[in-house]
C-alpha cells in the first residue's frame, strides 16, 4: 500500500480506536492515515475485550460496519451475580428502559473495521511503526514511522494517538503539561479462553470468598473466563486442571464449569489511569493512550469510541466551517464520560474482589446484598453497565 507524505490527520494504531475515527472522518470526507506498528493479522486475532456498550453497538450499526455483528453478536439483557450457591440476576432492560449490551469480541470489531476502511480507498497502514512526533504544538504536525525498512515522514494537520498505554504518543507530550492520575490494585486476572460450552446463558459475576472469577463467553462454544490472582503470579502456576478446579469452586453450587481446551491464557494486571489534559497543541488522544480502567466494569472498549466520537465530531466541525470550538474543550467533554467510566470499574472491583482486609470484606458483603436486593443499586449498576451515562454521544451525532 503506497503511504502518501501528508493527509489530513495522522492515526497511530490500528486498534477500535483508530479505525472507528478513520471511518468517521471518511464519513465527513476528511482524509486520514491510519499507522500500525503491527502486522495486519496480530491485531486481527489479538484477544480484548468483548462486551459493547448499547451506544457502541448502535454507533456500529448506523456507519454501516455490523452485518457481521448482528449475526454473530450475542445480545444479553443481564448479568447473574454469584451469591451463596445461588445467580441474582440483574435485568437490565427493566432497570434501563430497554438497554442491552453485546458480546462481540474486540478482535472481531477490528476485523470489521479494517474491511470497512480498505473496501473504501482507506489509508491503513500495517507494520508502519510510528517512532517520533513532530511539531505537535505548531499548525505543522508530523509522524517519523519506519515500513518496510525506511524511515518516513507523515506531515498532516492533526495527529490522533490511538496507540495504546504502551505508544508513543502520550510520552511526546512535554513534561509537566500532562497530569497523571494512577492506582494499581493488589490483584489481577488470570484470563483464559477456551473451547467449551460457557457456564450460562449471560455473564456470571462470581465474588467467593476464595476470590472473584468472572465467567463469559465469545461465542455458544467460547468461553472466556477469569480468576482474581496476585499480581506476581505467574502462569506456569495455574496448570489446566488447576483452572478448571478452582473455576468451579468459586462459582459453587450457582453453576457447572465445563472443562475444555485452552486456547489461549494470560495475566493482566489490574489498574486504573488517566491523563489530564487528553490534548496537547494538535496532538489528541483517545482510547489506553489517555486512560486504562479495570476490566470488571467492561469499559475500555466503549471509552475509547466515546473518545473517537467526540473528536471525530470536532474534527468535522473544523473542516467544514474553520471553527475550532469542539476542539479545543475535546479534552473536557471527554474527560466527563472517562471519570463517570473510572469511577465504576473501581466500583465493581471493589464490589467483586476478595481482599485481606476483614472490615473492607463485611462492607463488600453488605453492599452485595443491596445491590441484589434494592433496586436503586442493581439500577445504578444496570445503568453504567449498558453506557447510559455515554449515549447522548451517539443521539446527538452520528455522519
């Protein structure tokens, strides 16, 4: 694919971030670039998140890149919470007024994505590893990426970082004009994604007292499933059987635990982070590049195309009429949904998690219990779970 010396904005990385703000600004005839350290077909199978938003599944559907999503994603009105032997369902369309949520793998939104970008003359460029940052503070911007042995440079009118919590991009911002908001957690998940028939029908949310374990799914044969582990841990510790045995006594009585093949597993840890502000000069960032939350609240995803939808919005304002106004409060409109998302993950960690602490225990105990029980908690979760706090995005603007 031949990469052409400017356009109009810059994308590092190839992740949903990068390619829904693609083809938003496509949408709206902006050109753009989109630079992937990787090769097409890593991002196409690296395993991520799988839960979508209500507004992100529609803002899929309305660009015209979910055939494959409707046809495959699988719809669930609810979470079961694990308690005593027993599931305690949340409904979320009677507690929301309808919402849902879809699993659909992250890899498969990708997927979609790049066909979208590549049937229509899109610019996306893999194993293109974006090295440096040029003049973000100036009207001048550029990219220094490395392809096919060469170093090149990418001169456009705005850069995205899409790049991740590992990129580039936030570290070119100067120091001192970004401020960090961090907490690591004492825990972290042992993910696991195998071959066998998931636990139930809809996610299980499994606090036992020997540790949290969440079980979902990524298809009626694809279970993805996970147990709290310490930090340090490491994976030559949790052979197949250890999985298995310890999946199953965790969720107890609630549920049975089929045992099948592993076909993939890791370790991540648990953390959550945030940059402020989300923009510097003409570099703005969306998605892990600005803010990682724990994945118990399955937000990371939905964030970041809450991000791209705010910035593509602002983007097309300044191109059609020359006003920058969107852009420049880019960073404090998205900052709202970020910390309202924030603020669950740690909510739902706290909630889910087995700790050390016998006073921080009969609290989450009581909380569990209301929650399950009063409606004005299991709606509060229901709520943040299917995106409320995020959907005006998508109702007030859509290409």
């Amino acid at each position: 694919m031949e990469i052409p010396d400017r356009t109009q904005v810059g994308i590092v990385g190839a992740g949903p971030a990068g390619l829904l703000l693609s083809h938003l600004l496509a949408r709206q005839g902006i050109a753009s670039v989109v630079l992937e350290a990787r090769s097409r077909a890593y991002v196409e199978q690296r395993i991520r998140a799988g839960v979508l938003e209500d507004g992100t599944r529609q803002i899929l559907e309305r660009v015209g890149v979910a055939e494959r999503l409707r046809r495959e994603g699988l719809r669930h009105g609810g979470i079961a919470i694990a308690l005593n032997g027993a599931l305690h369902r949340v409904d979320f369309p009677a507690l929301t007024g309808g919402h849902t949520i879809t699993v659909y793998g992250q890899q498969e939104v990708v997927k979609d994505l790049i066909a979208a970008r590549l049937a229509s003359g899109g610019t996306v460029a893999f194993e293109a590893e974006a090295v440096s940052l040029q003049e973000v503070d100036s009207p001048r911007p550029a990219i220094v990426y490395r392809a096919g042995g060469e170093v090149r440079r990418l001169a456009c009118d705005f850069v995205a970082g899409c790049d991740g919590f590992h990129g580039i991009c936030r570290e070119a911002v100067p120091a001192g004009a970004l401020t960090v908001f961090a907490r690591d957690y004492p825990l972290a998940w042992l993910g696991i994604l195998a071959r066998t028939r998931p636990a139930h029908q809809e996610l299980i949310y499994s606090p036992s007292p020997e540790g949290f374990a969440l079980f979902s799914m990524r298809s009626p044969t694809l279970a993805r499933n996970y147990l709290q582990v310490a930090p340090d841990d490491r994976l030559e510790n949790w052979p197949d059987e250890r999985i298995w045995r310890e999946l199953q006594r965790r969720v107890g009585r609630a549920a049975t635990v089929e045992p099948g093949p592993i076909l993939e597993r890791g370790i991540t840890q648990m953390r959550s982070f945030v940059v402020e502000p989300m923009q510097y000069g003409r570099l703005f960032l969306a998605g892990d590049a600005a803010h990682i939350v724990p994945a118990t609240g399955a937000k990371g995803l939905n964030l970041a195309v809450a991000d791209v939808v705010v910035l593509a919005r602002a983007l097309g304002r300044y191109y059609r009429d020359g006003s920058a106004d969107l852009l420049a409060t880019y960073s404090e409109t998205c900052l709202r949904h970020v910390w309202q998302g924030e603020h669950f993950a740690w909510w739902m960690t706290v909630l889910m998690h087995t700790v050390d602490d016998p006073f921080a225990t009969r609290l989450r105990q009581a909380q569990l219990h209301q929650v399950t029980s009063h409606p004005t908690l299991s709606r509060y979760l229901a709520e943040h779970y299917v995106g409320m706090h995020t959907s005006g995005l998508y109702v007030e603007w859509v290409p």
